[in-house]
C-alpha cells in the first residue's frame, strides 16, 4: 500500500533515531551520558509543580482555542518585561514551540514555497517544512566565525519569487549564536526590501551569557506586519513535558488565520497553561542562578574541548549547545560506535551527529552538538568519555 | 502583507465562531446553556486527577515521541478488552485526536490528493484537510434514514485517481448514526477494490445506546494495511483539556512515517499521558453509569424536540449528538438571534449550526447540532428556550 511523497520524504529525528543504539546499551548495563537532546536537568519550579498538585476542577475541560485568557493576559506583563509591549490578541497559546512554527508556515506560505534559514539549523524545522509543503533554503555559516549571518548578497542570492519568510533561531540551537541587534536590523532591512516574513524562534531567550543580549524580532516596529516570533516554556522553565508554547505578531490578519488553524485543533493542554501561569513572576534570582549554572557547564564542556586535539569550536553565547568539529570523517557512525562498541567501566556519553542539521548535502559530517545540560560531574565524566571514545575509534579507523 | 492561500482558505469553526456573540451575552447578565460543544459535565474521573495531585517527577521531561512505553502497553490491553488485537507498535500516543488525523493525512495524501467523507460531518475534519492541502469529496447522508452509508455506486461515483482513503467517524459526530458492521463491510471491500485507506474516527466507541454495538475498523484482516484507526480519550473519561489521543494501525512503513512526523513535535504532553494511563482499567460501572445518564438526556432531548412542531430528527443511536432539522431558513441567523436579541428571565441558549459540517454548499442551512451534554434539569431549561425563542424568531420572520 503505496504512502504519501512527504511520508517517505519526512526526516528521522537525527537527535532521537540513534535512541535505539542508547536503549540497547543499556540493556547490556551501560550507563549512558546523554548530551544528546536539549532535555535539562535542572528542577522545575515549584511554582508549576504546585499547580498539578493543586488543581481542583472537576471537569478536565477545553479551554479556548487561542489559550487560557488569563495566561495570554499574564504573557503580555511577561513580554513587557522583556522589553517587548504586546497587547492580549497578538499572542495564540500552542502546544509547544513545534505547533508554533508549523502554524506560521500555514499561514505564510503555500506548499511549494520557500524559506530562507541559517544552517545549521535546528533539525526539527525540516519536518515542520514537510508538514507544510515548504522547502528551506540553507543559508550555510561557520563554526570559524562563531555562525555569524552572512553577508547581504549570500542572503540575496537565495530569494525567489517563491520566497516567502526568512527563518530564525536566535539564541540558536544547535550553534549557541546569539544574533546582536545590528546582524537583526540587516535582515528586518532585507525584509522590507524583498517583502518577506520574519519567523523567529525566541525559546532560549533567556539563555545569553557574557553580557551577550537578546534581541527580539518585536523589537523593530518597521516590520510589524511582517515579524513573527515562536515560543516556548520548555527551555525556560524546564519543562519541556508541559508542550506549552506560542506564537506573537502584531500583523492582525495573520493571527485571525492562525485563530482558525487553532480552532480545528481545539485548544493547548489546560492544566499545563496553569501550571506556565505560574511561572510568568519568577524572580529574577531563578534564571540567574540557572545562567551561573548553564555558564560553569559551558565553560567545562569548551575548556575539555580545547583539551582534544584537532578539535575546533567555539565559545557559544546562548541556549545550551556547543558544536565541536571532530578530527574523524563521520560523526554519525562514530555517535553510533560509542553507544555499541564503547564503555569505560560501563560508561558511555551520546551526543548528536550535527549532519542532520545541515539542509546542505555533505555538510557537518565531521560535527557533532552536545547540550550541556548535566550537572559539573556528569559533564566532566562525559567528556572525559568522549576523549578515549575519540582516541579509540581514531586509532581503529587508522588500522 | 500576503497570506497564503490557505491561510485565506482555512474555516473557521462553526462550532466556535459564535463564541463572542455568547460572550457579549454573559456580559449583558445572560445565563447561556452551551449545547454547542462537546464538552461534557461529567466529572472526570478521580484516578486521573489523582496523577496531577501526585506527580512527584522533580523535571517535567519531553517523553518518547511514539508515546510513553507504559502507557503504550496498557493501551494495548484497553483496546483488547475491545476486541481488538495490537502490538505496541501498531500505537503512537498524540496530542488530542487532532493531531492523529493530521499525521493520517499526511501520511497517505499529498496535497491535492482527495478524501470521502460523508457528511454532515465533525467541522475540523475541514480545517485538518486545510492543514494537509487534501480536498474532501463530500458523500451526503440523510437525516430521514438515520444517515446511513449511501449505496455504493453513490461512494464509487466520487473516486478517482486522487482518492487516497475514505475517512469515517463512527460513532458519529455530528449525527448520531453507529455503522453496523454490514455497512463497514462495505466499506471495507470498496477499500479493497479501489486500493483505499480507511481512516476511522472512533473517538465516540463508548457511547452506543440501545443494544447498538461498535465495531472498529480495525476488525476487518482482510484490509489490515489500509485500516488506520484514530482515537482519543476526550470524550471517554471527560476530559477533553488533557489533549491525549492516538493513531492506530497495523501498516508498519506507515507508522514508521507516523514516527517521524511526531519526532518532529517531540512529544505528546508527559504528565496527561499518565493521566490517561490511569484510566485504563476504569471499571465497567463507570461506563454503564455514564451510559445511563446520557441515554436519559437524549430521550430528553429528543422528546422535546418531537414537541415542537415541524422539526424533524431521529432518535442518534451514539456519540452525544442530535441534528435537528427546524422550520428556518439560517439556523446560523437563528442561533446568532438566540444569543444577542432572545432570552428568558435572563436565559439562552447556544447551539451549532450544522451547515459547517457539509461541505456541499446549500446543505444543513436549517439545521442545528445539540449536544446533550448538560444535566436533565438543564437540558429540560434549554429546550424550553429553544421552544420559545424558535416561536419567537419565527413571528419576527413573518412578520
């Protein structure tokens, strides 16, 4: 029985289709490091806990499609605190970043159409780009310049009369680029020269380090029929299980379309929205003592880096990932030897080969991402892990 | 600043889109009985309530994207006690029903490729055709004989070489009507011979009455690589905000392709899976109890409506749905009417105009969509408005 074009074309998640090599590993009693998925080990807050504890409806009812009022309402307090002044009917709650990006590409493109995004990219959008009918168009950067934009005329060259958005991640996942205002303004500018969208994909906002800051697309009031920002509590508030997440633009037409998709779908999660509710005042003090957190990480996981030979990154400024350039020819068969071939006393670290974040054939083959998110410990562990595991598998390849 | 075409293409919910006009209403002190929506008063039931007020998970974490593996297996053992014979393989968990018949069209049409659907049927099928780029070739059923499947030169006169599947909701929303398993035969060989997928909604498999029994489409061997079965817990333990529902079939390369669009999203909502889980075992007597009361609220229903004069419904014999055909010109105009310019000691009441769920235009436009989904005493109330306002807005027509 024949299946669709797009359900042979959709993607196996390059972050989650070596689960079966880690699952096996532990079978045989390997204890695994998994640096693999953006899944964090920090608590969630009390805050959202307290609310599953305490919920006392009778009735698990729908809320409204376009999310709970009073969470929209709190969102804005929240953005405007970020700088960002929203009023209530600009923001659709969705179920997780995901339903975000899908919803904006419904509405900005037909299938067939195009969308311009940095790569590497986070690999996910491929699939939403299938779901939607739309075809990305990579615009390559290098690990050498820390993933900076590129210049005009590279951005230029990749816009057809089937381009309709350009696609951001911005802290990026998986490179840790934080785009400073200025690199933004170049492509608000080409924006409004070419007539496109903007999708930006906010989620690890607050993950900025150095006294990097975040920039959001809300900011530039020359496009705000064009900008489009996605979403989600997952990173924030870890807890990426609630799917909470949602999708912002002052262009009013647009969100009347996206209110429609939503009413097929029904409604978010209702009592994961209460429990985002309650997170909207954290203090302060939460996320600085998360970033203290996240920086100590960083600054192992590079300085072990630095360690390896022939190993190249660099210092990422935002979200919790790290790209490394490995001295080997495959990084996907070596992700895969670590978790079948490798142990040190029963240990073995899994990472994500970067491949699959490169719309570009043949490109990343030598990357691998890690995500910090493990405690000093485990990350020390684990990257003393992937040093033999490299040092093995190199003089193996060699043989 | 364009849209797509979609986005310009996408309905709005019937069922929803009277919203503000009940709104403005309660805000003018109005009480207003909500039949319009399928969001039961029962409770839901303790055991599930209980995993919120229990979970003692210190990380809300992303789960597999097929699903929690517990939850999973026992979903097998639910659906044994049903008859129907699975491996876990054959279930991927999704966010709500929604999002299964997405992945099903997704997985079995390109866009442009067509569906059967008989209507009346449930709206959103709409929007999620919209979703898919997917065109669905209405079969026009008939309230004066139950809305039974029409012969089959009436099904085959609608296929052609884009017909990927016909989709059925059984039992169905918004009719009523339970398909015996003669009339699924039907289907089922048609399928055979034509080299179709069926894509049965049976959300509703609970709530028969009368000695009417459900049959799953995943009860017929002999078409076991076409069948694709979609499901949700909603409606069946009351509660519709925890967003849990699933695909089901026995095609393995097409749920192989099921995965990876749900890669894609990550995940179902961790937390109300296990919710779900809870339920698995309910006993029998919650059921029958349910049963029993929605029994007593259709008889009401439909006795009530047999009071009024030239109104014309029959008796549904699942879901919680009645069509009633009354003697109007726009039961949307009606129903608008009943909202912002009728009540009765300061009450209403809110129903769905059926003509969104046909997709032949002119059809349903007198037609309203009950869901008895209120007590007996509110339901009693309700219908007295509806008695009065119809006599109310008749005059005013007439006039």
């Amino acid at each position: 029985m024949e299946l669709s074009s797009r359900a042979e074309l959709i993607q196996a998640s390059p972050i989650r289709k070596l689960m079966p090599f880690a699952n096996e590993a532990k079978s045989r009693g390997i204890h695994v490091y998994h640096l693999n998925i953006g899944q964090p080990d920090i608590k969630t807050p009390k805050e959202m806990m307290d609310v599953y504890h305490n919920y006392s409806d009778k009735v698990l009812a729908y809320g409204p499609s376009q999310g709970l009022e009073i969470y929209r309402k709190d969102l804005v307090r929240y953005y405007k605190n970020h700088k960002i002044n929203l009023q209530i009917d600009d923001i659709i709650v969705t179920t997780a970043g995901s339903e975000a990006i899908v919803f904006a590409l419904y509405v900005t493109c037909n299938p067939g159409d195009e969308i311009i995004v940095p790569e590497p990219f986070y690999t996910n959008y491929n699939g939403f780009a299938t779901m939607a009918g739309v075809k990305i168009k990579p615009l390559t950067t290098y690990a050498e310049n820390g993933f900076a934009l590129p210049e005009n005329d590279k951005i230029e060259k990749l816009i057809s009369n089937k381009t309709k958005a350009i696609m951001l991640c911005n802290p990026g996942n998986p490179t840790g680029a934080v785009y400073s205002k200025k690199e933004l303004k170049r492509i608000v500018d080409l924006a409004k020269k070419h007539n496109l969208y903007v999708i930006s994909d906010e989620v690890y906002r607050e993950f900025t380090y150095d006294g990097t800051h975040h920039t959001s697309i809300l900011e530039f009031p020359e496009i705000k029929d064009k900008a489009i920002m996605v979403d989600s509590i997952s990173k924030r508030y870890s807890a990426c299980g609630a799917r909470i997440g949602c999708i912002v633009s002052k262009n009013k037409s647009l969100m009347s379309s996206v209110l429609k998709f939503a009413q097929a779908r029904l409604c978010p999660p209702t009592i994961d929205q209460l429990a985002a509710d309650a997170c909207i005042d954290l203090e302060k003090k939460y996320f600085e003592d998360i970033l203290e957190e996240y920086k100590k990480r960083r600054n192992i996981v590079f300085e072990e880096l630095q360690k390896i030979e022939n190993v190249l990154c660099v210092k990422p400024q935002g979200a919790f990932y790290i790209i490394a350039k490995l001295p080997i020819d495959d990084a996907e068969d070596f992700a895969k030897w670590m978790l079948s071939d490798f142990n040190r006393d029963n240990e073995t670290v899994m990472f994500a080969p970067v491949q699959g974040f490169y719309s570009t054939p043949g490109l990343g083959r030598d990357e691998i991402r890690i995500a910090y998110i493990l405690n000093e410990e485990s990350l020390k562990k684990a990257m003393y892990l992937l040093r033999e595991g490299l040092k093995e598998y190199k003089s193996l390849k060699n043989k």
